[in-house]
C-alpha cells in the first residue's frame, strides 16, 4: 500500500444516502478474478443516466467522493473500494460509513471521511454550486478544509489505522510479527473445537 | 442494584476469550476459529499469497464451497458462462493448491456458505467465524462472533489465522411478548431494521433477546441474524441454549462423548450477565407483529402487508422522503397503493435468509394443492444439498411441482444476479431474500422482501398475500 499523508483535490457531490455496495459496483462486475479494471463498473448502472453526476464534465478531475449518510452499507464486495479507487478518487466523505466498507477502504489506502450531517450538507452543497472548491483532507491532522467555504472539520480514525495509511504498512506482516503469540493461543484452544484436519 | 464493573455481554465474553494480543493504541488480534470462503471474494486474496509466498496457515479451519455463480437449474458442469466458471475454478485450483476441504457444485455437502457450516455441526457457540461475505452474521444464531469482512482481511485470516479488530459497540434488541401465530422470524427482522433504520446498528453487534427469540427454531434465529447486516450491524448473536444444543447434537462435526458434556458445561456459560450494560438498548413488542414486505430500495424500507405504500410527504426527515420518492420510482409504485392490490410477476424462495428445511415446510404446507397464479414465475432454491434431500425425502419437492413451482438445485440463485437466475428490467419479485437494492436480483429488477409464507401466498394470489388471504 502507498502512504497516504494529505490530498488537496475538488470533489464530486453524490447527493444520495444510503449508497450500498451493490450500486458502487453491481454484482456482474465481482466474477472478475483479478484485483485491476474496475473503474469502468464503479456506478455503472446509474452512470447509463446522463444526467448522473459521474458524468457531469465539471467533476471529472475530482479525487474527493462527498455522499450523505450511510455510504458503503450492504455486501462485503472489497471490489467498491477498488472500483472507487481505481477510478481515480482517494478519499470518501459520508457522515456514516458500513463497517466493512470503510475497513475495506483503509485496507487500500481509500480515506474514509467520516463529518457530521451539517458537514457534509455544506460540502455538497457547496461543490454543487462551485465544482471548482478546493479540498484538503489532511491524514496526518485528521481533518478537513475547504477554505474558500469557509469550512473546516476534524474527522476520526483510529491511531493504528492512521499509522498504517501514513506509512503505508501492510497489515498482514505486522501480525506476522506476533506469529509466536498465536502459537501460544493455539496450543491453549480446546481440542474439541471442530477441524476439517 | 449497582452494576458490577467486570459485568460482559456475550459478544464481549466470545470476543475476550479469542484476543491473541492486545496493546494499547492497537486493535486487538483476534484469533478466528472457523474461516469460510467462496469463490467470489477469494480470488485475489489467494493471489495476495502467491506475490508473498505465504501459506495458508490453517487449512483444517478453513471450508470453501461454490454458491454465488451456480446454476441452479443445471448445475451439470460446466457452467456457460465463462467468466463464472473462471471463478470457480480458480477456487477449485486455488483450493487444491493450498489444501483446503471443498464443497463443489453438485456434491451433497454444496450449499450457500451460511448454510452449509450450521448444517454440518461446524458453527458452534462461542467460536469466531469469518467469511468475506456480509451474511457470515447468520451464525451468530449458535452465540458465535461471526461478521463478514473484504478481501485483503480474507487474505490476512489465511495468512494468520487471525485478525486485527477494534472492539465494536454493544446493542440489544429485545423482542418481548408472543408472536402472533401469522408471523415468523421473517417479519421479525424486517419489523427491527424498519425500526432502527439501515444504519441503525453501524459500529455495533446486536444481541437478539427476549421472549419471541427464545422461541423460535435455529432455523429462524439464523433468519433474524442473517439481516443484521442489513441493519449496519458488524454482527448479530443469540446466547446459546437448549434449542441450540439439541440442534447441534449428533451433527457430523459436534463433539461427542466426553467432548460433549465438555463443551455444553462451557457453552452454558455463554450469556450476557444480567447487570451487563449495551451502550444501546432497543426494546419492541413482538405480540402485535403482522406480515412486513418492503417497498422501497433499502431494507428499512418495510411496512406491514394490510397496509398500502406509504407516501414521501409522510417522512419527517428531508433526506428520507427523497429516498422514498427516488425509492418509489424506482419500484414503479404510486404512494397509497394498497400492497395486496400489486400485481407480483415472480416469486423466489431461497437464500441464505430462508432457504432451510423448516422454510420449504412452510412454504410448501401454504401451497399444497393449490396452484400457481398463471403467468408467474416461481421457484423454490434449497440452501444447501443438504436441505434438498431432506425436502425430497419429505415429498416437499412433489408439493411445489405440484403447484406450478420450480424445484432447483442449491446455489445462492436470484438473491444477486450473479447466475443465470435474473430479474428483468421492470420484474417484480416477491422474495425471500434479504436485500432489494436497485438491480440486486438483475437490472431493473424490483425486490419485495418478505417471508417464505407470505412469498409462497403471493405465488398463489398473483398479488402481495398472507396465507390467511387464500381461500
Ligand atoms: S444467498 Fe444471497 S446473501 Fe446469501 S451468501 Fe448468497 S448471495 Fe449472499
């Protein structure tokens, strides 16, 4: 994973709640076996829409998703996190995001920003009208600004999962790392715990 | 009565009793018990191995089986499709690579992941389960911590046979009183995620307490904990008890013997103490449940079946009556219509929800000499080849042909359009699935979720029913 420290990008508004899983990358996309090329199903069923937002020319160099609430709920699909990804975004901003989506997002360096309902009302609204805004999502200060908007606000993450993003560590060799820990926690389990051996 | 400082909710005892590390400012490692995989979210993460020449750590906790691109109507091999079957038989290569015990389409152990595991004994109270699939809540039912999770967390269960997680919100549900004999889990579940919305449970697991819980069947607590996920909880349990214990005993991978007696004399353990405190608190009363079929394109989406399709003008909240109002459109439906009074082309029994034996009895007792409505389109889809034995050693398959039904092989079918089981663009389907996102069952398809009853009804009448509305 590359380290991810500030993206300063205009936004493209998705001014709908509870964007679920199936409509970031619909299931025809996930019988793919690779982890590349999903940019070309991200939405791609509302994209047939010309009037979808993806499609609007005034968006089409945004790097920061803005959506209302209950972003990435649903399926486990980690193929929306890569659809977004891949087609060019590197930050979502939702006032709440589904658990898997947003662990599947910081597994790949996709930086889920989480803001109050106000926040991200303004933000929308503000990019709506000036596609031109400025944003910066700052990963080491944990926080949000678009300065011309007069907006600005701190986001949570967790302190490891920030580490991880700003260094860019790769989850699974860290744990490697305490490979002796889980011996020991192996030994203890009860035998009677069902095994395919 | 003050609360005792080391009282725990069942999910924090499963959880605290499989931390393999746990440092301050880091999530705690958990160690996994039981990892299930399928070919659909595998793939890369067996690649991720390969670049890395990491083996699979523990095959023997490790079970994979072939459920999302199956046909079920010829599950002959091999599939027409080829980039399905690219799919599968990259699990089964990567499978065989990497020793893992494989379940493949057509043998008797095949089935949809959340059904095979209960049904062969190896979902067991206590123990942590993952699968990177969203439904893995199901096995919270035995009092399992059971969530799904993405790729690149597959690939670190396989790895390592554990994984790194913060420690989620606790949050009870409890649904007192008795059911009302028309009502099944079904309607349970949906009448909870209608109540606490999509994101109701975000951050959280839910324990399901209460009278009408303890009631019901494995079968239909699997159903409720299977929607967790539909209500953004990380998981749903259920404490574990006699119900459990007589479903488990005797199955293949159950303890037996002394084990048995072991393991009960641990899994009674298994219970929230009774002054341990959720950080939030749910309380309905099941007595005056009805039939529930959802309406828009979200599962919070749901309203009682007498009733008719509410209108946007009646949601308090900006943001919830343009999502109904995009909601109905989508669905092709005018606000106020009487729900019994929409006509339904296609009527799908199956699904990780309600695919099990006890949900084909249903189904089956509603339908039996009756017929169809002609021109609709029908079809029961057993969980598991497991599921489809029993039916047909009970005659349920001759009952449903009988009616006009379909009768298919396992696979997880038209719950996502993944297979040659489709909706058609404008379609609606009464189905007993668990999700009616836009274009979930096939573009354009429009989802009811509803009960295997109330689907099995609705084939009959050609429109939204109950079985009390048949003649
Ligand atoms: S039946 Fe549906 S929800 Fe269940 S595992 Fe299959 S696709 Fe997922």
């Amino acid at each position: 994973m590359k380290p991810v420290r500030k993206i300063t990008a205009t936004a493209l508004p998705l001014d709908r709640s509870d964007v679920d899983t199936d409509q970031i990358i619909p299931s025809d996309w996930l019988k793919r076996v690779e982890r590349t090329g999903f940019e070309r199903g991200l939405f791609s069923e509302w994209r047939e829409d010309p009037d979808f937002v993806l499609n609007d020319p005034r968006f089409s160099e945004a790097r920061i998703l803005i959506a209302g609430p209950n972003f990435g709920t649903g399926s486990s699909r980690e193929h929306a996190v890569w659809a977004i990804q891949q087609y060019g975004f590197e930050a979502v901003v939702s006032p709440r995001f589904g658990d898997i989506f947003r662990n599947n997002s910081t597994k790949n360096g996709l930086v889920p920003v989480q803001v109050s309902a106000d926040t991200a009302r303004s933000l929308l609204d503000c990019v709506a009208t000036e596609p031109a805004t400025q944003i910066t999502v700052d990963v080491e200060r944990l926080t949000l600004s678009a300065p011309a908007a007069g907006i600005s606000a701190e986001f949570p993450l967790e302190g490891a999962v920030q580490h991880r993003l700003l260094e860019g560590l790769d989850d699974i060799g860290l744990t490697l790392l305490h490979t002796e820990d889980i011996t020991s926690f192996e030994d203890a389990r009860p035998a009677w715990m069902p095994s395919l051996a | 009565m003050g609360r005792t400082p080391s009282a725990r909710t069942l999910s924090e005892k499963v959880w605290d009793r499989h931390v393999v590390r746990q440092a301050d400012g880091e999530p705690d490692l958990l160690f996994i018990d039981l990892h299930l995989i399928h070919e659909v979210t595998s793939p890369q993460a067996f690649d991720g191995l390969r670049l890395h020449g990491r083996p699979v750590r523990r095959p023997d906790l490790t079970v994979a089986t072939e459920d999302h691109n199956v046909p079920t109507d010829d599950i002959a091999w091999p599939i027409a499709d080829p980039v399905s079957r690219q799919q599968v038989e990259t699990l089964r290569d990567n499978c065989e690579e990497f020793g893992i015990a494989l379940f493949e389409m057509g043998s008797p152990g095949q089935g949809i992941v959340h059904v095979i595991g209960p049904e062969m004994g190896l979902t067991q109270p206590g123990m942590t389960i993952v699968c990177g699939d969203s439904h893995t809540s199901t096995h919270g039912a035995f009092g399992a911590l059971a969530f799904g999770i993405g790729t690149s967390e597959v690939e670190h269960v396989l790895a390592t046979q554990t994984l790194p997680q913060q420690r989620p919100a606790t949050m009870s549900v409890t649904v007192e009183g008795t059911l009302p004999v028309s009502c099944t889990a079904k309607d349970v579940i949906l009448a909870i995620i209608g109540r606490i919305g999509t994101g109701g449970g975000i951050g959280s697991v839910i324990e399901y307490r209460g009278e009408v819980v303890r009631s019901l069947s494995m079968e239909g607590r699997m159903t409720v904990c299977n929607m967790s996920i539909e209500a953004g909880a990380r998981a749903g349990l259920i404490a574990p008890d006699d119900t459990t214990f007589q479903y488990l005993e005797g199955r293949p991978n159950a303890p037996a013997g002394p084990a048995w007696e072991a393991a009960l004399d641990d899994w009674r353990s298994l219970r929230s103490d009774d002054d341990a405190a959720f950080d939030t608190e749910v309380v309905i009363d099941g007595s005056d449940l009805v039939p529930h079929v959802s309406w828009g394109t979200n599962p919070a989406q749901v309203a009682p079946i007498d009733g008719a399709v509410p209108h946007p003008d009646g949601f308090a909240e900006a943001s919830s009556r343009d999502a109904a109002a995009r909601a109905l459109q989508y669905m092709g439906l005018a606000p106020n219509t009487p729900f019994k009074e929409i006509p339904v082309d296609t009527v799908f029994i199956g699904s990780c929800t309600n695919s099990r034996i006890e949900d084909l009895r249903v189904a089956a007792a509603v339908v039996d000499g009756r017929r169809v409505r002609p021109g609709m389109r029908a079809f029961v889809v057993p969980g598991s080849g497991a599921v489809k034995a029993q039916a047909e050693a009970e005659g349920l398959h001759e009952v449903f042909k009988a009616a006009g039904f379909d009768w298919r092989e396992p696979g997880c079918s038209m719950c996502l359009a993944m297979n040659p089981d489709k909706l058609s663009p404008g379609e609606r389907c009464a189905s007993t699935s668990n999700r009616n996102f836009e274009g979930r069952q096939g573009k354009g398809g429009r989802t009811h979720l509803v009960s295997p009853a109330v689907a099995a009804a609705t084939a009959v009448a050609g429109a939204f029913a109950t079985p009390g509305d048949l003649r």
